[in-house]
C-alpha cells in the first residue's frame, strides 16, 4: 500500500505530493525549527560572521523538501545504519541518471515515526530514492542535495553529522555550485504559527 504512486503524487506524472506528504514535511521542519530555537537558547556563542549557528539552522536557510517516491523493481537495500556511504557510493554509481548525494533529517515509515538524520539519493525531479531503508520510504525528507562529489561521505560519517566536516560548513558555508537546487523550498505549504 506505501509503496504505490498514488501515496505520493496527485497524478502519476505529476511531481505535487499529496497532501499526507505535505503534512509529514511540514512536521519535520517544524522539528528542524524547535531544536534551531533550542540551540539558540543554549547560550552558545557563535562568532557573528559564521554562516550557519548549527546544523538546523543550515537546513532552514539551504534545505528543500525532496518528495518520498517508491523504490525502484530490483533495487535491494543496502546495508542498515550506513545510510551516508550507502548513498554516497549509489549516487556515485548511478551519476548518469542525474542522482546526487543528499542529506538531511527523514521521517521514517509509518509505524516508527521519528525523525533521523539521514543520507538518501535525490533524482533531478526532486524525489528521493533511497537505497538504505528497502522496506519502506521515509515519509519525508527535508535536506542539501550536494552537487559536488567531492563532498560526498564514502567513508561513513555524514557531512552534517561528522563534526570535522560540519564546523567548516557552518562557519564558511558551502563553496559556489556545491550544492544542486533540487527539491521544492521549505516554505511551500507550511504556515509559520
């Protein structure tokens, strides 16, 4: 059943999610934004002229949402809890297609609903494939689709969550063209209340 288009998308060939997606979504950046706030609570003191006070911060300002679709016939997962190489090394294998490397917080499938920072592939389109989780797509994944390979995690720590990756980010932001405008922007449907 969560594996057919139509959970996904109005119309087979439209790239719209369906309203089900949309709320996943929303609840996701709404997480994105309350450990934001708690950050900036914390009381750390960040220099002023670093891009980005902490990795949710980076994904409110440079995140899009990129839309769950059903796993490709054929396609077995790879292995669980290395979802940064996993996607590092498919997107790297499948680059003809257009995949990226993307990363970023995911929902999980109905029935375990928390919210995990994740890596997934990200087609041209904006909708994921994701070669980690084979039995089931998250429900949403709000994330950077990272345009330069050079970047790309293959020996397991993500770019967001290995610290010696992060601090430089956060501090000098991303070089020029690094990352691919995939994806819809984090605005679309979400009411800030």
């Amino acid at each position: 059943m969560l594996n057919s288009p139509e959970n996904y998308r109005t119309r087979a060939d439209d790239t719209s999610p369906d309203a089900s997606v949309i709320a996943a979504e929303d609840g996701l950046i709404r997480y994105l934004r309350q450990h934001a706030e708690l950050f900036e609570r914390s009381g750390y003191e960040i220099p002023a002229d670093w891009s980005h006070q902490s990795q949710y911060h980076l994904l409110l300002t440079l995140g899009r949402r990129h839309a769950p679709a059903p796993r490709p016939d054929g396609l077995i997962g790879m292995p669980d809890r290395l979802c940064y190489s996993n996607s590092a090394q498919y997107a790297q294998e499948h680059q003809d297609e257009g995949l990226l490397y993307a990363e970023g917080f995911a929902l999980t499938h109905t029935g375990l609903d928390f919210y995990l920072p994740h890596a997934w592939t990200v087609r041209p389109d904006g909708t994921v494939l994701d070669p980690t989780w084979d039995d089931e797509p998250g429900r949403a994944y709000v994330g950077i689709a990272v345009a330069d390979p050079t970047l790309w995690p293959f020996d397991g720590g993500g770019i967001l969550q290995d610290f010696e990756r992060l601090l430089p980010l956060l501090r000098d932001g991303f070089q020029p063209n690094a990352l691919a405008d995939l994806g819809r922007p984090l605005a679309d449907g979400l009411s800030r209340a």
